[in-house]
C-alpha cells in the first residue's frame, strides 16, 4: 500500500514544468473523473486526444488484463503478435505498407524525420536535407521535433538546433512555393493544428503542397498525432481530403490511453532503411499493441466515426446558448471532436482562466494556445454528458465573466 498522496507533494517532487489542477484524479469511467475526496468531473479533455473512447473502456480494459497475463515485454530483438496484428490493420486501413512502432507521438514525429531526411540523402543526393514546415506546428518535445514544430517559446534556450528547418505561415501556398527548391527533403505539417490553435488546413493548400512534393521529390509529411485515429471523423484526417502523404505519425487515441505510436510509410521509401539505422526498446511492445488492436477497432467503426459529427453538432449548440448570453467565442474551429472556440478578443490571454474555474464547477476542459478553448472529448461520449458538461461549464463562464 502507498501512502496517501496530496497535490502539494507535486510542488516538491515533480520537475516544474506543467501547472496541473489542484485536484488529483483517482478514478475514471467513460466520461466521468472521480478525484479523491470522491467529487465526480465531466471528462471534455480526454487526456488531450488520447481517451478517444473514454476512461477504462471495458473492452480495452480486457486486451491490457488478458495480455498482462500472457506477454509484456521481448525488445525488437524478438517480434510479438499484437505488434503484427496491430500494424496489418494499420496498412490495411491507409495508404501505407510498413509501421515503425514507438511509444509517444515525439518519437514517431522524430523517426518520420529522420526518415525523410535519410530518404533523401541516400536516394537523391546529400545536401537534399531542407524541412518546409509552419508557424505554430506542434510534433514533441525532443529538439529535432520542437525544431521543426513553429513556435520558439518551446525551441529555443536550448542551444544551437538541427540546421535547415524553415518555418513559412500555415495555409499559404505562395510562402511554401517560394522557399521550395530540389534540396527540400520534406514539408511538414498537421492537417488540423492543434496546439496551434485548432486551423484546419484548407483543400486548396493541402493539394497544392502535394503537387509542390511530386515536382521536387519532397516528401509529404502528416502529423496526425492529436487530429487522427477518429478525432476528425475518419480514422485519419487526411482521408478526407483526397490526397496521400507519404509519412504519416499517429499516437494519442492509437492506445486509447496506452502510450502507443506509429509511423506509416511506403514500400519505396521503406526501402532505404535496414537494421540498425533507427530503433527503441519499448516500441511495438505486447501490451500496448493489443491495447493499441482493440482501439483500432472499436474507433474504426462505422458507430464511433459516424458519431463524431454528431456529438461536434451538439457541442458547438450548447456553446452557441452560452455564447448568447455571454458573448464569449468568436467562432469555432477544428474538425469533428478536435473543437475549438475561439475567444472574443476582449477575452484574449484569458483561456487558461476559463480552464481553471471549469475545474471548479467540475468539468475537465483544455486551452490550444491563450485564445482558444479547446474540447477533445471520448468519441463516444454521450448526449446526457455532454449536456450535463456544458451546464457545469456555463457556471464557469458567468464566473469569469464577471469576474
Ligand atoms: C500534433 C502533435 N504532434 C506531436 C505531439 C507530441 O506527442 P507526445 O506528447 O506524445 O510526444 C503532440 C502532442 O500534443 C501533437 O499534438
């Protein structure tokens, strides 16, 4: 048995570099958070995008129980069969022919760059290096990703960075065509930013960076750690739009809440890469790949896809009646349950506020930069919750507002 814990503890122990709520979670169902003097919070956070299918799923609680009994971990130095199940159906619902598993969306962001990179210079020549990529991008915390990710207050202070990384504004074609050239090895980007602060990229953009890649022989890479596995709607967010890219990183709802990543690829790009050139001990393990098995296919159902505008509609209704009693939100951003509410500029800085006081009425929601509030709920939440939610946030709102 562990010693009772308390949240001044964190303020003593844990390295500080977040600010978490001053109640501890203790227990969580579907949508529903337990903290521990027993107070009950409607979950619209989902872990930041990653209890695609809510708190302790019993299906996925089964996978981790059942697996836990037979296999938890060889290394790659041996193979598993939940990794192989897990990338089949991976290849078999998207563009790609091999999976590079790891365990955080960094790492699959880091493998999809060096990967671009070493296609580059072994297939075409050595000084094919440069990554196109945009302000306010987001894709982890190790340098090369907070390099290649556009925003400085997360990439510098930290010395000199990977060279060759130029950042260009989101969503214009003309700044990307004015800095792509047959040295670029990669344009990078998240289909629908989210730490950024919740832009959808606009089809006019995306085709045309995918004609851009095809004349220069630059790789397309997709983000779609945070906006795929369902978030948007289809299981990954570029399916939407009638193109392919040629990397592709998934994480967050991929386990369900299991730390999981993967980077997708092609035959041909593939090729370049043999043993040895990349690798991690943890990836692909037993125990998050069957996770990782049975998520995939509860959220790749014609249910939970089918849902998600749904549930996006009656969201963005119950903002809608607090915003006229409010006015708080300037419009609303994102796709499917990726949701964004952009605060009214007389709101500005004032997210986090929003955030902390919802916490008191007891409702877990999330901020995507100082102006946008940010809902990434279970895909599968319901209508009562979600109603229930949105009163407990209303309170929150008059709260701040008349603050
Ligand atoms: C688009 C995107 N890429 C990469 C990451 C990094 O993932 P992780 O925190 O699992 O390393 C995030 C995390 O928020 C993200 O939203």
């Amino acid at each position: 048995m562990q010693p009772k814990t308390s949240r001044e503890l964190f303020d003593k122990v844990i390295l500080p570099v977040y600010a978490p709520a001053q109640f501890i979670p203790v227990k969580g169902q579907g949508s529903r958070v337990w903290d521990q003097d027993g107070e009950e919070y409607i979950d619209f956070a989902g872990g930041i995008a990653v209890n695609a299918l809510g708190h302790c799923h019993p299906r996925l609680v089964k996978a981790l129980h059942e697996q836990s009994e037979k296999l938890w971990h060889v290394s790659n130095v041996f193979t598993n069969e939940p990794a192989l199940n897990l990338a089949q159906k991976l290849i078999d619902n998207t563009f790609a022919d091999r999976v590079f598993f790891a365990n955080s969306g960094a790492e699959a962001n880091e493998a999809a760059f060096k990967l671009a990179r070493y296609y580059a210079i072994h297939k075409r020549n050595p000084y094919k290096t440069k990554i196109i990529t945009f302000y306010q991008s987001f894709h982890g915390r190790t340098f090369f990703t907070v390099s290649v990710g556009g925003q400085a207050k997360y990439s510098d202070g930290f010395g000199p960075k990977p060279a060759d990384i130029i950042h260009v504004p989101f969503n214009d074609l003309n700044a990307v065509k004015a800095v792509m050239d047959d040295h670029t090895c990669a344009v990078v980007l998240e289909p629908v930013q989210g730490e950024g602060g919740l832009t959808s990229a606009t089809p006019e953009f995306l085709q045309g960076v995918r004609e851009l890649c095809n004349e220069h022989q630059a790789l397309l890479v997709f983000d779609e750690v945070q906006c795929g596995m369902g978030r948007t709607g289809s299981l990954y967010t570029y399916q939407q739009y009638n193109i392919k890219p040629d990397i592709l990183t998934s994480a967050k709802a991929l386990g369900g809440g299991f730390p999981i990543s993967a980077m997708l690829t092609t035959n041909e790009i593939a090729s370049v890469m043999h043993p040895g050139v990349h690798g991690t001990t943890y990836g692909g393990n037993p125990l998050a790949c069957a996770v990782g098995c049975e998520a995939f296919d509860i959220i790749n159902s014609p249910e939970v896809l089918d849902g998600v505008q749904k549930r996006r509609a009656l969201f963005i209704e119950k903002l809608e009646e607090i915003n006229d009693q409010f006015k708080l939100f300037r419009e609303y951003r994102g796709k499917g349950l990726l949701l964004g509410a952009e605060l009214q500029p007389k709101f500005h800085n004032k997210a986090r506020d929003f955030l902390n006081v919802a916490t008191e009425f007891k409702v877990m929601i999330l901020n995507a930069g100082p102006n946008v509030l940010r809902f990434t709920p279970s895909l599968i939440i319901s209508d009562d919750e979600i109603k229930e939610g949105m009163l407990r946030f209303a309170k929150a709102v008059e709260k701040v507002v008349n603050a």
